[in-house]
C-alpha cells in the first residue's frame, strides 16, 4: 500500500428522526455566538419529504426567526435555487449573501449538489480573495477560518456528506472540477433514510450508480496486489447491488434505502481510499460532459465505465479478474484465460447497468449531432488521471466517447 493519512472530522447522526433529535444540539456546539444561520436547498423537495420543516422547526425552537423578528438579529437566511452541477457563479451568490447577512453557521438540505454548494459557499464567504482560482484552480493551502458547515442529507449518492470534496462548474471556461480539503469536510451530518423515500425513480438509480462508480474508481488503482481496502470494496460494491436491486424492485424498501444512504458514505469518507492511487478517470470525463451539455451526472457515468475499462483492463489484469469473481461471482474455471474472466466482469457490469435502467449510449442520454459535435473539444478540456493503472491520452478519451455513441 502507499503510505497514506486519513481523518474524518464530520460527526455523523444516522436514522429515523435524527433531524428533530439532534440538530439543536449541534447548532449549540458550532454556530458561532450571536450570528444569523443560512440554510441552502435545491427546489421543492426539500419541503415534500419534510426535512425543510424539521430544519426550521428546529431553528425555530432555538430563537432563529425566518421574518427577522427573532431579537438580537438571529435569523434563519434561505438560500434556495441550488441546481443540480451547481455554477461558480450561484456559490459566489451565496457567498455574497453569507457576508451581508453575517451568518455564522450554514446547513446544506439536499443531496451532493446543495452540498457541495453549502461548503464551497462556507470557503468562500470567509476568504478575501478567489477560492475557486485558489483552491480549486491552483490547490493552494487553506488557512483561512471558514464558516461553519453542517448539512442535512435527502438524496444518498455523493458521500458529500463525510468529506471534504466539492464540485463546481464554471460556466464561462467549461470546467467542472473537484477539490477535497478536510477543512471543507462538514461539521456535521443528519441522515434520515426517510427522506429519501421522495426521490424520484430516475434519481434514485442515477445516485446509487453514482455511488457504486465511487466505488470502482477507487478499486480499480494500485497497488494491483491484495490490501485492506479493496477488500472493503468488495463487500460494499456486492451490498450495493444487492440492495440497488431491492430498491428497484421495491421503492418503499427502507432496508434497502437505508443501506444505499450508508454505503454512499462509506464509499466517501477516504476509508477505502486509504493506500490507493485512485483513479478518477471516468468521473473527469463526464464532468466535462455535464459542463458542456448538463446531464445527468449519475447516468452518464453509467455510460462511460463499461467503454473505459474494456480500453484499461490489460493494464489492470488482476484487478479486473479478481472484480469479475468477487463482485459478479463468476468463476474463474469457466474460462480459458485471465483476459476473459476480465471482460466478462466488465461485461456483467454492463449488464447490471441495463438491468437498473440506466442508459448506455450518449444517445440513451439524449445526446444528438449538435452534442456529437462537441464532443473533440470536451475530449480536450478533460483532465488525465494520474492515478489509473494506465493514463489516457485525450485522443483515446475521444475514441471513448465516440464508442458510447
């Protein structure tokens, strides 16, 4: 294994009626004395499933007042309208408000979108120069003392919630791109599987094969030979598609979406990342995909891992053998080479992705010719992956794409 450090700061609250059970005692310990409180959220969601009203409820309890009549300036400052691929330019917004408002704890409602934003916003509002050239951009130090961050988790997909990774589109250079600081890990996160249970159907298979391409991503990277956390891998990547069956089958299985909203965060919280190279690759191609078109994150990945690990599987023989067999069960004497026990688990893969529904083809994804014909410029603006079994050139990212069609 590489050597390697690992923390997790956030302090997590799991289970049915966390919110109202355990959101005062966090704003006592982390909201900072005397300052208004900024809740961000996505649309109308938030206030289907509850969680808006457990929130402000909550607050309410405290002395935070949404019309500003709570005395000694404690309020409870919305900020809704965060969209899916949040922009540069609405977590600026939030900044800007964070400032004037004079806010001193923000609560992210929502999935990995409102979360990232919520965090990104907690940098930027405290910092006096350009966090997404800084931080984002150049991967400078952050020394700066950021604004207290906690979120509310409705959609399992990201594992947002237990780290400190955030990503942002810029929408005027085309760039979609993360950055994990442990200061930007939240301080707290409430997760309540019951929330879940308003997700759309489409949304739920999209994040939950958000979840498991975490997964894959960090597995397949070296070290090639046997280590702990591929180990964890194994077992959370068979859970998932365990359970993403069931909760496909079932959509009021809490069993099931319980698992789902843990495995997201298991998959996150840097554990089996411990010792891996970890390679991104796939998650940098549709990040640019989504910059230039806006897709669906989830399922665009869907799309793209089958193509990509059939390009880099002999560079990763092993670990493409040992998924094959691990994961999908199949065994290695019903084939005459290592080569084929390989493909065969990619090819399982594919088929668990049509089994779920999920699109894959960038036609399936609603892609047409004008997005075929960006498709050269997005293979260009597409980072390289430094630590997959093998790097890319942008020209073989193009053959991907083109493979997808």
């Amino acid at each position: 294994m590489k050597d390697f450090s690992w923390e997790c700061r956030t302090k997590v609250r799991f289970g049915q009626g966390c919110v109202r059970e355990y959101l005062a005692e966090f704003v006592k310990e982390f909201a900072l004395p005397g300052r208004n409180i900024m809740i961000g959220y996505g649309g109308g969601s938030v206030k289907r499933n509850g969680s808006y009203d457990d929130v402000v409820s909550v607050l309410g309890s405290l002395g935070y007042s949404r019309d500003g009549d709570a005395g000694e300036g404690r309020m409870i400052v919305e900020f809704p309208g965060i969209m899916s691929n949040p922009t540069l330019r609405r977590m600026k917004e939030g900044a800007e408000l964070a400032s004037l408002m004079d806010v001193g704890l923000i609560i992210g409602i929502g999935g990995g979108s409102v979360m990232d934003c919520c965090k990104a916003i907690s940098v930027q509002a405290a910092y006096p120069g350009d966090a997404w050239e800084d931080f984002w951009m150049k991967g400078l130090p952050m020394k700066h003392d950021i604004i207290p961050c906690g979120v509310v988790v409705t959609m399992p997909a990201t594992g947002s919630e237990v780290n400190g990774c955030a990503v942002l589109t810029n929408e005027e250079t085309k760039i979609k791109c993360d950055r994990d600081y442990p200061e930007m890990n939240p301080l707290f996160a409430l997760m309540d599987p019951v929330y879940t249970l308003s997700m759309p159907e489409r949304q739920l298979k999209a994040g939950t094969f958000d979840i498991f391409s975490h997964i894959m991503e960090t597995y397949f990277s070296r070290p090639l030979g046997d280590n702990p956390a591929d180990d964890v891998s194994e077992g959370l990547m068979r859970g998932l598609v365990r359970d993403f069956r069931k909760a496909a089958a079932d959509p009021e299985d809490m069993t099931a979406r319980s698992n789902i909203m843990w495995t997201a965060s298991l998959a996150e919280n840097r554990i089996i990342k411990t010792g891996k190279s970890k390679d991104f690759q796939a998650h940098n191609m549709e990040h640019q995909l989504s910059a230039y078109t806006d897709c669906n994150h989830g399922e665009g990945l869907a799309v793209l891992h089958p193509a990509y690990y059939r390009h880099i599987c002999g560079d990763g023989l092993y670990k493409f053998a040992r998924f094959a067999e691990n994961v999908w069960g199949l065994s290695p004497d019903d084939y005459e080479e290592t080569d084929d026990l390989a493909l065969a688990g990619i090819d399982a893969l594919a088929d668990f992705i049509k089994e779920m529904g999920l699109p894959s083809t960038l036609r399936e994804l609603g892609f047409g010719n004008e997005e075929r014909a960006l498709l050269p410029e997005i293979a260009e603006s597409c980072f390289i992956s430094e630590g997959a079994f093998r790097q890319l050139t942008h020209e073989e990212i193009l053959e991907i794409y083109e493979e997808c069609w």
